[in-house]
C-alpha cells in the first residue's frame, strides 16, 4: 500500500464518520426534546455534514479516479464505508443520542486538535476549521451529561443505559492497522494512542462529575476499518441513497 | 345611591376606554406600531394571539414534511441547504412564540393548544411530500406565498410581530430561491426529473394558493382588522400578486400551471385563475386532509417523548443553584 | 410531578461588531445561563450577526410603563441647552 492509496482510507474513516453521524442526528430534526434543542441538534448535524463533504471531496482528490464527494457518497455500498461503528448506532431516546455524541465528539476533539498539525496542507486546514466546530459541539452535549447525568432519577438510568449500551463500540475508535503506521511515520496522521489516553482522562472526569458509572463492558465490537458494520448501517444508506441512486446521471 | 355611583363609574369607564380606543387608533394610523405595554382593545389582543400562535405552529409543523427528506436528500449540497432551511423554520417557530409571548400566553399553553388540536396552522403542511421535488415545490410556491403574506405583516401595528417579520422575510427569500433552484435543475435535467418537478407542480399548485385564505366574500371581519394593521392585505389580493408573479417563473422553467382556466386579462394586467375547490380547503383545515392526524403525532410524540429531558434539565438547574446558595 | 414546562424565558442581547454596543435581539428558553447563551448562540448567529453574546434571565429585567412616558421623557424636549446646535458661535472661531 502506497501513501496515496493509505491517505485515501483514512479520508474514508474520517469523512464518513462525520457523514453517518450527521445523518443519524438530522433524524432528530423535528422531534427534539424543546424547540430551541432541535435547533442545536439539526446545526450540529450540519456541521458534521459540511466536514464529511470537504473531507470527501478531498479523498476522491486524492483517489484520482475523478470521483466525487457525491460519488462516493452516494455510490459506495455498506462493505466500502469505513465510518466508526458508533456513528451508525441509533439514536434511541435523547439519553442514548447524547451518550453517543459525547462519546464521539470526545474522541473527535481530541482527534483533530492532533489533525491540525498534520503535514498534509489539506487536512491540516480542514481540522483547522472544524477543530471550532467540535470544540462547541463537545460542550453541548457536555453540558447534557450533566444535566441528564445529576437531573432526575428517570434521566440518569436512561444515560447510564445509553452509555453500558455503546460503550462496546468504543475501543474500536482507537484501533491502529498498517494505514495508520504509514501515516503516522509520514506525519500525516496521529498515533491514536494519544487520542486514547487524553480520550480516557476528559470521559472519565465528565462521567464521574455527571454521577455516572464507567460501564464495565468487556465484550469490545470492532469491523469498520474493514467495512465491517452492524446492521444498521445498511438500513441507513438505503434511505440515503435511493433518490441519487434511482437516477443515474442526473445532476440534483 | 349606590346605583348612581357604580352607573356613573361605568360611564367612567366607558369613556376612559373610548378614548384609549381613539388614541390607540389614532397611533395606528399614524404608523407607530403598538408595544406590548401599551393598552390595546381585547379584539385586537385575541385576534394577533390567533394569528400570530398559528403562525408559529405552522412554522414548527412545517418542519416535518421537509425534515422527512434531508436524509433522502440527493446531495450532499443538497442535504446541506436543507437542513439549514428546516433550522430556519424552526428559529422562525421560536421567534413567532416569543412575540406571542409577549401578550401574557406562555409558551407550554401555545403547545397545548397545538397538541390538543384547539389551534390551528397552515393547512398546507397537512399534504404529504411524496418525492425531492416536492422539496422544491414546497420553497418555490408554500415559501413563495407565504413571503406574500409576511411582508404585508411586517407591516403591521403589533411591535414585536412586525419585528419578527421583517427577521423572518429576510431570512425567508432563501428559502424561496433555493426551492425554484431546485425545480430549475429538475426542469432541466432528465425526462423523468422533469416528469417528478411537473408532478410536485400538479400537487402542490392548488393547495399553494388556497393556503392564503379564503376569498374575500367569505373571510368576514377584515374592515376593523385592516384599520388596526394586524391584516394588510385581502386574500385575493396577496394570491393575485402571488399568481401573477409565479406564473412567468413556471414559464420559464418550462414548466405548466395545472390551471386550464388561467389566462392573462389585458385589461386588468392580472392573471384570472380557475375555480378554487374551497370545499377541500375547509376540509383540511377541519381536520381531515392526507396528513393532519400524522402531523399532530409527531408533535405530540416528540412533545411526550421530551418531557423527561425537560424535567431533568430543570431539576439539575435547581440542584446547581441550591449548590451555589450553600456555598 | 411538578407541571409540565417550557422553561423560563432569557432575553438575548448581541454585539455585531466590536466596539458597538450590545443590542436586544430576541429571547430563549434555557434552565441555565450556559444553555441560554448556547441557545442564544444557535438561534441568533446562524449567519454571523454577532461576535459576543448576553442573556438576562426576562424576569429580572424592570422597565418603565407607558404611562411613564410624558412624566419622564418629555420635560428633556424644553431644554435645547443641552445641545451643541443652541449656541452661536461666529463663523472663524475654531475647535469649538
């Protein structure tokens, strides 16, 4: 595997892990909690949105093969998606939403905050940018944590069962394969065992301050990094898909 | 004795109140607007509470047949434009409620009254959005019509709705300009995305235009409404503007109006249109069009299903701030 | 269980551009004031109209009644004094 070939999966990882997510939280949009939460959660939604599109745009760059962000989109099937099991969980009650979207959000700060130094140009400045975005995003569904953590007795039992539900997707977020030594050793990616260890330090003081348990899951999921999914990735982009799909060559 | 003293206090009163009508009607007319402070008549408080809490519930259960499609949306630009306009319909929603706040009606009794079925919304968002051109239809024509509407109220005497108006129509003609861009591109574009834009015209077209009320003959009570500023306009005449304005728009996407009757009359320089089906129109805002009964759940699901997160919101509040105080 | 609620009401105010005061603009519903400004935020900047954000919970702010008006703001309309433009000053007499 060349350095090209390497980059371009991890622009996968990358953008489709915002894509995914983004789709799962803009489900939400009309059915939130209060009116001024539905707002929050559909301007979230959209800057994971606009992320996986620069990134995507940037892979199929890198890729060569003239492929777009919306070609790869929209044309790739469950097998070729490399987004992290977490993003396509659904979103179950507000608790279970607000577990995984701090879960990831945690995971993604930390993540790009490293991103920003990458020697790629283009990464560097699209973690730049979205470095802010994520930086707001982690203390809304912080805050959460807090509230529904130390709020009534109903909504700390939902957020526990929201956080012993996934945390079995959560050691898969820090997995290295040979992408990522090759990246790493060009300065291109971050060793994500740093990401683990700044990850571990922030959940567990949040999770302590919010009142809650670390859950003590030791069964661990993993598979995306080979397009390995839960069944409900499938699901999800056959409801994304079937417009494009349904007419090939159209422009939208 | 007692008698004369209560008789002569109401003459008082009465004529205390005839001329805080003059004066209330004097300012009117002379275009300041009424602030929430200010005495008004009790017609003239009930009628913007309707009119204005209607307009909020539209704005919100707007949300839904348009939300429906941002995860169907056929491109990431698309999805991107998409849900930033449902967002803005929900922050149009928002700032609606506060202006009707701001005549003593709390936010959680306006939802009571939408989720009870007591109030009333847009009868258009009771029809279903069946493909992506309906998406576009919805922009170009239901946001088309209602910019009609809003301007004249920005217009108004009331304040804090003219104020939100004014906000609402500039954030508004996006909407509109991205739903013809998106029937433009479908006009353009295939035979059977042409085919899927014509339909959304077909479906959306009469139900657009019926959305601005009924004709004036049966909308009764305008002349004092129209005095006070809290209506601008006459129906007809807001739907006369809207069709003569959208008819060259069509045109130029090559796209047909489903109007046989439509035809341009030289002599008044407006288009007449065909015979409205008024009967459908009071049908659906009785209760009884495609999605009322669907749109109502979702409201009322999402309403049941966040009363947990609000109680809990609260609770950690209380908590915070009795920390705060022993501390 | 206590009635069902909306939240109490914070009034938003924000300043578009530094140095210029801040403005009202609106309100939200928040339990809390980093929710009221996070609300504030994502209601009222979706297209950058402001660089810095208050809220004030609505029911601590007072303020001066209609009727207030003639006792309060219309004995200053007698008192042209206090205007720069009452005074005349010869044409050629600088820096005043």
């Amino acid at each position: 595997m060349d350095i090209q070939q390497a980059k371009f999966q991890y622009l996968l990882r990358l953008g489709d892990s915002s894509l995914i997510i983004g789709h799962r939280l803009s489900e939400w949009c009309g059915h939130g909690p209060i009116l001024e939460e539905d707002i929050a959660l559909i301007n979230i939604a959209l800057d994971f949105v606009g992320n996986a599109t620069s990134i995507l745009a940037y892979a199929g760059k890198v890729e060569g093969k003239g492929r777009s962000e919306d070609d790869l989109a929209y044309l790739r099937d469950e097998r070729e998606y490399r987004n992290l099991l977490i993003t396509e969980q659904l979103n179950g009650d507000f608790a279970t939403t607000i577990a995984r979207q701090f879960i990831f959000d945690t995971y993604m700060y930390f993540l790009y905050e490293e991103l920003k130094n990458s020697k790629d140009e283009t990464i560097a400045a699209i973690a730049q940018k979205s470095h802010k975005e994520i930086t707001y995003h982690l203390r809304h569904t912080t805050q959460w944590m807090f509230r529904l953590g130390d709020g009534t007795t109903e909504s700390h039992e939902r957020l526990q069962n929201g956080l012993n539900d996934l945390w079995m997707f959560t050691s898969e977020m820090f997995e290295m394969d040979e992408i990522d030594a090759l990246l790493i050793s060009e300065g291109i990616a971050p060793d994500l065992s740093i990401i683990k260890a700044n990850w571990e330090k922030r959940v567990n003081e949040v999770i302590a301050e919010a009142t809650l348990q670390i859950p003590t899951t030791l069964f661990k999921q993993k598979g995306s990094r080979e397009g390995k999914h839960s069944e409900h990735l499938g699901f999800l982009l056959a409801e994304m898909q079937y417009v494009h799909r349904a007419f090939p060559n159209a422009t939208w | 004795m007692t008698f004369i003293i209560i008789k002569l206090h109401l003459n008082n009163l009465i004529m205390e109140e005839g001329k805080q009508l003059e004066s209330f009607e004097a300012k009117i007319a002379a275009g300041h607007k009424i602030e929430p402070k200010d005495w008004m008549p009790e017609a003239y408080r009930k009628q913007l509470i309707r009119m204005m809490s209607q307009h909020a519930h539209s704005e919100i259960v707007g949300m839904l047949p348009e939300g429906n499609w941002i995860t169907r949306a056929p491109s990431l630009r698309r999805k991107a434009i998409l849900l930033a306009k449902v967002q803005d319909e929900a922050g149009h929603g928002l700032y609606l409620y506060s202006a009707v706040e701001t005549l003593g009606v709390d936010r959680t009794e306006l939802l009571h009254q939408l989720h009870t079925g007591k109030a009333k919304y847009s009868s258009i968002f009771n029809y279903p959005t069946l493909t992506w051109a309906d998406i576009g239809a919805i922009g170009w024509l239901v946001d088309g019509a209602a910019i009609m509407n809003q301007t004249a109220l920005a217009r108004g005497s009331y304040g804090p709705y003219s104020r939100a108006m004014v906000r609402i129509c500039k954030e508004e003609s996006f909407h509109n300009r991205q739903g013809y861009e998106i029937m433009m591109t479908l006009a353009k574009g295939t035979s059977e995305q042409k085919q899927m834009a014509q339909d959304a015209l077909n479906r959306w077209w009469w139900p657009s235009i019926m959305m601005l009320g009924p004709s004036d003959d049966q909308s009764p009570n305008s002349d004092q409404l129209m005095r006070w500023k809290v209506k601008m306009e006459s129906n007809d005449a807001i739907r006369e503007r809207f069709i003569d304005r959208t008819i060259p728009q069509a045109e130029f996407i090559g796209l047909t109006i489903p109007d046989k009757d439509m035809k341009f009359d030289e002599k008044t320089g407006h288009y007449s249109h065909g015979k409205i089906n008024w009967d459908e129109f009071f049908d659906v805002i009785k209760g009884n069009g495609p999605c009322n009964a669907k749109r109502l759940k979702d409201r009322n699901d999402a309403d049941k299903n966040g009363r947990w997160v609000r109680d809990a919101a609260i609770a950690y509040a209380e908590k915070q701030l009795k920390e705060k105080q022993a501390s | 269980m206590s009635n069902d609620s909306q939240w109490p009401v914070w009034e938003v105010f924000l300043q578009g551009n530094p140095g210029i005061p801040h403005k009202h603009v609106g309100n939200v519903h928040a339990t809390d004031a980093e929710m009221a400004i996070q609300n504030a935020r994502d209601v009222y900047t979706r297209r950058s109209e402001g660089i810095s954000i208050w809220v004030v919970p609505a029911n601590a702010i007072s303020a001066s009644s209609p009727e207030d008006q003639g006792a309060f703001f219309e004995p200053s309309n007698d008192k042209p004094y206090r205007h720069p433009t009452f005074y005349k000053i010869p044409e050629g007499v600088k820096y005043l």
